[in-house]
C-alpha cells in the first residue's frame, strides 16, 4: 500500500532515522521526465538546492512517522527551499511512502493532485529526496519554477527587444528609467528635448510578454521613444524572485 498526502500535519511517535537512497530519486526524476515528454511537458533540470530542502523533510517525514507537508516547528516548504538557496516564481511538493520508487511514481501519476504538480508545464526545477525506513521507501520531490538570475542591463534588453515590434525606438541610456523603476509613482523630469509622457512600472516572474496597458500605449501611435530600467523587485516573501521594471514613453 502507497500513502499519499498533498497538505495538512500529522502528529507521530520519533522513530529510528533512515538512510538516503540516491538512486531511487535519481529514478523517480527519470520517470517523471519520461511522463512529462510523454504529455508534451519540458524536462525537469536537477536543482541542488531543492534537493537539500526535500532532503531535511524527507528525514523528518521518515523519523516523524505519518507523511505530512509540514510538521511542528517546522518552516513551510516556500522557508525550507528558501534557506537551502532555492530561487523560483512557483513552487510544488509531491509527498509519499511505498516501496518502491516505480510504485510511488504510479501512485502519483494516478492522484490528480499530484500528477497535476508532476507534469505542471510552468515547472522546470526538482530536487527529490528518498529516505528508506521500516522497509519502506518515504519520498519528497519539491518543484518549482525558476527565476534565473539576470544582469539588469539584460532584463532591459529582453523588455527592449518586447517593445520594438511597435516601431517605437528604444533609447540606449536606462539611467532615467533605472531612477523611475526604484520609485512607486510620479513623471521623471524631462530629457534633454524629449519631454516623458508615460510610465510603467510592474513587477513579474517571467519576461515572456509586456503588461496589456502597455501594450496599447505602444499601439496608440503616440509615442515615438521608449526608455526602459530594471531595478530590485520589492515584497517578494522569502524564496520567491521577480523582475522589476519601468518604461517611460516619450
């Protein structure tokens, strides 16, 4: 018999600690990219601090008794991978016990709500931890999202690159919309001739595509030039990361 849970605590006796059994999270990975490629999901990328989170739950799942998310005293999945050094815009847990890694994979494939983390199209990240203890298999697999680390000068770029489709030129000094993206509010002063006519500023996970607002300002045909600016993303919680931006139209 496999146990599953996808949230809640529980409560048990501290049993005998259990060893780690590398091999088994290796081959969970395998079979969770062989299910993803098979629903047209991206490969799942190894992540080392991810690991070392499912690796801490999965000790204390394993001593604690009864599977659970979270157990007392301890930080929520989001702190857990936070502290390890994990980054991302997104972040899952599967947890289980069985005995063996193919039977937890099945179990997981067939309960909606963790097939539904297992083959999450936005995830791109796991680190897997399983932990052998009273002859079972207990296994953690936390994924997530990532948010690589970008040099301003690059996410300005990537916005850049949105914008230009429009016709409106970009100018190459970020300096005013570097000093716009790190206030809440307000038109910066003009620029030499140019006199600055519009401004947004947003916060986001992903430089896939433009506000909408933004995108009909740039489709109004009012504005001839853009300036854009990255600064750091503000009241993000712990282990979460964004990209903060401003454009100012002219």
């Amino acid at each position: 018999m496999i146990c599953l849970v996808l949230a809640g605590t529980a409560s048990g006796a501290v049993a005998q600690a259990g060893r780690m059994v590398p091999g088994a999270g290796e081959q969970l990975l395998a079979l969770a990219n062989q299910s993803r490629a098979q629903s047209g999901a991206g490969r799942l990328q190894w992540d080392p601090a991810l690991a070392e989170a499912a690796r801490r739950h999965c000790l204390r799942m394993a001593e604690e008794g009864p599977i659970a998310h979270r157990y007392g005293g301890e930080p929520s999945l989001e702190q857990r991978a936070a502290q390890a050094g994990a980054r991302f815009a997104l972040i899952e847990e599967n947890v289980a016990v069985g005995p063996t890694a193919n039977e937890i994979h099945d179990e997981w494939m067939q309960s909606q709500g963790h097939r539904e983390n297992l083959l999450n199209p936005q995830v791109n990240r796991v680190g897997i931890a399983v932990v052998a203890s009273r002859g079972v298999l207990y296994a953690v697999a936390d994924y997530t999202e990532q948010v690589p680390a970008i040099a301003p000068s690059a996410i300005e770029a990537r916005v850049a690159s949105l914008i230009q489709p429009s016709g409106v030129s970009i100018l190459r000094d970020s300096a005013l919309a570097r000093a716009a993206c790190m206030t809440d509010h307000g038109v910066p002063s003009s620029r030499g001739g140019l006199q600055p006519r519009f401004v947004m500023r947003w916060q986001d996970s992903q430089l896939r595509e433009l506000p909408q607002a933004l995108v009909q300002k740039l489709a109004s045909g009012r504005y001839r030039a853009a300036e854009v600016g990255s600064c750091h993303a503000r009241d993000v919680d712990a282990g979460f990361s964004a990209y903060r931006i401003a454009v100012i139209l002219f």
